[in-house]
C-alpha cells in the first residue's frame, strides 16, 4: 500500500522497486461514442509538470501535455469499448475491458497498475484502486489526459460523419443539446441503445 506525502498526495516512489502503470476511462456518461481507457508509465527520471485530473484542465492544456506525455513517458497505450460492446456488457463492464485492454497494450509491462476509482479490472497484473486516483498519482492523471484528448479527438472524427448532432461540441454527452438532436434526427449506429433518452427515442420511431 502506498504510504502519503505529507501533501497528501501519492508519488511514484512510494512503490520502491515496481514498475507502476496508471489508469483511467474516458466517456462513461456519453450516449454516443466508445469508451477509452489509457494506461501511463512515466519516466521518474523525467517528471511531466501539470499533471492532474484531465477534467481541472483547458482543452489547450490537455493537448499540450498529451503530447508531452506521450514523448517522455517509458510507456502508454491508448484502448478503447465500441458501442456495441457498451450495450452488451454494461457500461461498468465495458470499462473495465477498456481498461485491461490498455495495459495489456503496454510495450513495458508493470508489476502494478493504479486504477482510478474504486474497482479494479481483472488482469494479469496486480491493481490497485485509487478513489479520485486522476488528482493524486501523476501517472493516473497522465492516463486521464490521455484517454480524454483521445476519445475528443475521436468524437471530432465522428461529428465530420454526423454533422448534424454536434459531436465537436457535447462530445456525445447528454445535454440539452444533444438530446435536443436526437430527438430531430433520430439515433445513429454509434449512439448507445441500453441508455435510457437513447432507449427511450428507439421505442418512439
């Protein structure tokens, strides 16, 4: 278990001698677009400054240290739960896969991976979860940036598909806006049938 800095906050080198991996998912909530998950092994000899939670940060600050990220840490790899998968495991589920499946990408692999959440996939490698681990493991939050800027950058490829729902600017999440769009244009094949506004227009039309 990992001891406290007296910031309260935890460090890589709280784990003396493993190779620590951190993880997070990105899009949980949204009634359209995959899940994706990153998972993050950063260089100690390299910190990255401005690490945190990718949800206290700009788009331009996730950005710019996604790609900071990617260039200096040891090893990342980006995965990912399609719709379909989402609607016939369950969003939890779906995550946890995304999850596994990131750190099974890994070109390195840990002897630990630092979950962000209360739960832990079930994976080869030993986890441990964090609860709101994104704001206090740098390699967590490196992972939350990741797996965020990934999946916006995947919503904005979507949105040039369908123009008419505004992806590029709800990214797939339920406000009014969107919603204000389905209604209008009906569901798409990337839209999440087992959430209910998006079950609920299905058994309309």
């Amino acid at each position: 278990m990992a001891k406290k800095n007296d910031d309260s906050s935890f460090s890589l080198f709280d784990y003396e001698g493993e190779v620590i991996c951190g993880v997070d998912e990105a899009g949980r909530g949204p009634l359209a677009g995959p899940v994706m998950a990153a998972a993050v092994i950063l260089d100690p000899a390299h910190p990255i400054a401005g690490l945190r939670d990718s949800k206290k940060l700009s788009e331009a600050q996730r950005d710019a240290l996604a790609i900071e990220i990617k260039q200096s840490a040891l090893a990342w790899a980006v995965a990912s739960c399609t719709e379909q998968e989402i609607d016939t495991l369950n969003i939890l589920q779906a995550s946890m896969l995304a999850m596994r499946r990131a750190v099974e990408a890994l070109s390195i692999t840990p002897t630990l991976a630092l979950i962000d959440g209360n739960r832990c996939p079930v994976m080869a490698v030993r986890s441990e979860a964090i609860v709101k681990g994104d704001d206090k493991v740098a390699a967590i939050s490196a992972a939350s940036i990741l797996a965020k800027t990934t999946r916006d950058h995947a919503m904005a490829v979507l949105h040039q598909q369908y123009p008419q729902y505004a992806f590029d600017q709800h990214k797939g999440y339920p406000t009014a806006l969107h919603l204000a769009r389905l209604r209008e244009h009906g569901v798409t094949p990337i839209h999440r049938q087992s959430y209910a506004p998006v079950r609920a227009l299905l058994g309309t039309i």
